[in-house]
C-alpha cells in the first residue's frame, strides 16, 4: 500500500508532461522556420538575390538563424510594432 502513492505520482507527472513536450515541440518548430525564413530574407537583402551561390555569405545563413533564435521575442515584437505603424 505504500508504494501506491508514489506510482500514482509518477503516473500523474508523466501523463502532465507529454502535452506540455508536444507544444514545446511545435514552438521550436515554429520558431526555427520563422527563422530560417527571416535569415534567407535578410541574407537575400544584404547580399542579393544569389547569395547562396557566394561561398561566404552562404556560411553566413546558420549564424543568422541562430542569431534570430537567440532574439525571437525581440524580432517578432519589433516587426508587429513596425507592421501597426504604417
């Protein structure tokens, strides 16, 4: 009988955790498109349409993705407030 709780605990943490995991999941899938998106635009602005033919700015594209990862909220509030100003 004492083991009983601590089954139901366990249990009840796992069965919390797999929803919670799939939504993470659909975020990061979220955010990485997003940014791989945003750094192909960005790259295509900056470097021109060809820039994947340019062995330079090519090896650029990873390092602007993680960039825009590593400031998402950042980005995404400063384009929707450049977006609901004009």
């Amino acid at each position: 009988m004492k083991q009983t709780p601590g089954i139901l605990l366990i249990t009840l943490f796992c069965s919390l955790s797999v929803p919670l995991y799939a939504v993470e999941t659909e975020l990061t899938d979220e955010k990485k498109s997003y940014c791989m998106n945003w750094a192909d635009r960005f790259l295509s602005i900056k470097d021109g349409q060809n820039y994947r033919e340019n062995k330079l700015s090519a090896a650029k594209f990873p390092m602007y993705v993680e960039l825009c990862l590593e400031h998402y909220v950042e980005l995404r509030n400063m384009y929707k407030k450049k977006s609901q100003s004009n």
